[in-house]
C-alpha cells in the first residue's frame, strides 16, 4: 500500500453498487387524452391520464407537476385560470407505477393550436421541499 495508489490505479476493491447508469431517467412517463382532442370555439374538456413508473433501483418519493402554457384559453378549470397542478404520489418503489388523472378545459375564446403541455416529475428527499432527480416529457394536446 504505497501513496501514490490512488494515481496508478494498484490497490484496488471490487466495489457493485446496483444504480441506475448515470444520465438514466428514475421515471418512465406515459399519457394519454379521452377524447384525443379539445374542441375549438366551444366550452369542453379532455380527460389527461399521466401514469409514472419509478425506473431506479430504489425507492423514491415521487411528485408530479403539469404545467400549461400562459396566452391561449385552456386550463385545468373551467374559467381557464389554473395553468399549474401538482399531484404528490407518495413512495414509489423499484418497478412500481401511479396514475392519475387531471381534466383540461376549452373555452369559446380557445383557438386552433397545438398546446404543449410540460410533465415534470421529480424524486425528493426526505420530504417534498428537496429535490434529487428530475425527469420532463412535453405532451402536445391538439385543439381544433
């Protein structure tokens, strides 16, 4: 055991750690819309299903945020004011899937448009106010 093991790479353990590769995704985020699009010009709506599977080796606490694009006229409720939800999971484990679902709402004002809409979940620590991981999926909600 020399001082300059370290630098020449002797000395060395066999140490597996079961982690997901680095740059991976702890989530596997899947949606679906019933209808599959929002009707333009009249007061409707359109079921979103998001369903998370924890895809890491280990248990996460797992919250979800949605998140609407400010300036057309949709929403999560009817006056078309809610452009953000968050919904907390709970604790995912290894494999383990959650859904849940949100309604988004048209409005007589809502044009034509194809509406991104951002799906970010993110792992915590301890509670909800530490983040450790995130992953983000873009879903696009046709409107005509």
């Amino acid at each position: 055991m020399g001082l300059f093991d370290w630098l020449t790479g002797g000395n060395k353990t066999d140490e597996k750690v079961s982690r997901a590769p680095r740059g991976s995704a702890p989530f596997k985020i899947t949606y679906k819309f019933s209808p599959l699009r929002l009707k333009a010009h009249k007061d409707s709506k359109v079921n979103m299903v998001i369903t998370v599977t924890n895809t890491s080796g280990a248990k996460q606490l797992t919250s979800v945020d949605l998140n609407l694009p400010k300036g057309n006229k949709t929403g999560l409720d009817t006056s078309s004011n809610q452009k953000q939800h968050e919904a907390r999971l709970g604790e995912l484990g290894a494999g383990e899937s959650k859904s849940f679902s949100v309604n988004i709402y048209g409005s007589p004002m809502t044009k034509r448009a194809e509406i991104p809409i951002k799906i970010i979940a993110y792992a915590h620590y301890l509670n909800y106010k530490k983040v450790l991981e995130q992953t983000s999926k873009t879903a696009k909600l046709r409107v005509i």
